[in-house]
C-alpha cells in the first residue's frame, strides 16, 4: 500500500526553466511533508518541508506547494541548475513529535545544460 | 557539526547468515531511524530509538532489530538473511523534537546471494 505516490520515475528540465515534481499522498493523518535530494552514493538530503497549515512554503528557488483537499504536494525549482540533477524524495509524516517519514518512490530529475 | 556515518559501505553475504550494520549518529542527536530502501523505491521506515529505546516500528519482521547505546551509535541487526533483503541499509539522526533536521548517512549497501 504506497501511501506516498510519485508517478513520474524521471524528468528532464532545460537549464533556466522550472522544475516541478509532484507527489500524491493516501494517508490523511499525514500533516507535515518534506522533501529530499538524493545524489548517488550520498544519504538523502532535506530541502524543504511545508505544514498541512500552510499551502506554501519558499526557500530560495524552492518552493513547495500543498493542497490538502486533493492530497498533493509540489516542488517548484527555478530557476533550475545542473547542479539540481538527483533524486528528489517526496515524504510525509503526522507531526506528533515522530519523525517516522513515509517515503515516495522518487523522481530522477536532469537538468539540461 | 560531525556529520552521520555508517559502516561497512559494501557487504555480502549469504541467504541465512546474520548481518550487522553500524551507525554513528550526528553529535548531541539522540533519535535515530533506520530505514531499507530497495532498488527503484523510496526508502521504508524500519524502526525508531530514542535515548537507547525502540520508538516505534515500521512493518518489519522481529528478525530486524536494533540497538542504539549511550553515545548515541546504533546497529541494525538482520538474522536468517533472506534474498529480499538485499537493498541499501540507511540510517537518520535527529533530535526528537524536530522533524525536518533528520540528517541521513549515506548508507550500507547489503547483497544476499
């Protein structure tokens, strides 16, 4: 049971332009969701997260926006860099001083020179 | 800030045998997670401690068990080792009150032929 959807497997971006990752979750005791970057050979990485208070959060180039009734989340980068090239990790989890993190199946992004 | 490491990087071992994976967590972290991601998935929620105690558990089998110690490292034993359990073994520091400092090491990765 993927209580953490992300169904595009992969996503190529022109440098510059945005990138948006999206994320469809199950579980509506979920409340807060974060976002990770993963290089190859490297842990996870947190970027961002937003509160189920919130419909969106801005750090920098990322953003990430929620709608609680449709039960989906997204990251915006822009503009997008080689550097953002990784697997970007959707998770959620109920904000009760746990950290036990649901995880997505991760998006591959590429960003083209 | 001492960043999360793990030990061994690489193993291998045989269907049945017992494994333990080793993780020294970020300095003056007191929560650690550990988590199994398998090949094309995010990773899965494995189990939780916090201050030397299990704080929760993911949908694992007992043959899964963990230990954390009074400096804060931890292991993640596996006994009676099966093919399925062959996937990256990651392990996550945090301190208990935050959920979006969860600092991930970059992993054991685990073959069972």
């Amino acid at each position: 049971d993927q209580q953490v959807k992300q169904n595009s497997p992969s996503l190529s971006v022109q440098e510059g332009r945005i990138s948006i990752l999206n994320c469809d979750y199950t579980n509506s005791m979920f409340d807060y969701f974060l976002w990770y970057k993963k290089y190859p050979a490297e842990g996870p990485t947190f970027l961002i997260s937003i509160s189920s208070i919130k419909d969106k959060n801005e750090d920098g180039r990322f953003t990430v926006f929620l709608n609680k009734s449709a039960k989906h989340l997204s990251l915006h980068i822009v503009p997008s860099q080689p550097g953002d090239s990784a697997v970007y990790f959707c998770a959620a989890c109920s904000a009760f001083g746990n950290e036990k993190l649901t995880f997505g199946t991760g998006t591959r992004l590429t960003i083209i020179p | 800030e001492t960043g999360v490491t793990q030990s061994p990087t690489h193993l291998i071992k045989t269907r049945g045998q017992q494994v333990t994976l080793r993780c020294s967590s970020q300095s003056g972290h007191n929560t650690v997670s550990w988590y199994q991601q398998a090949l094309g998935q995010g990773p899965q929620f494995i189990f939780q401690y916090y201050r030397e105690e299990e704080n929760g558990r993911g949908n694992f089998p007992p043959r899964f068990s963990g230990l954390q110690f009074p400096n804060y490292s931890s292991e993640l034993n596996v006994n009676a080792l099966e093919l399925d359990d062959s996937a990256l073994y990651l392990c996550a520091s945090s301190l208990a009150v935050s959920t979006d400092t969860q600092y991930f090491g970059p992993g054991t990765r685990l073959t069972v032929l």
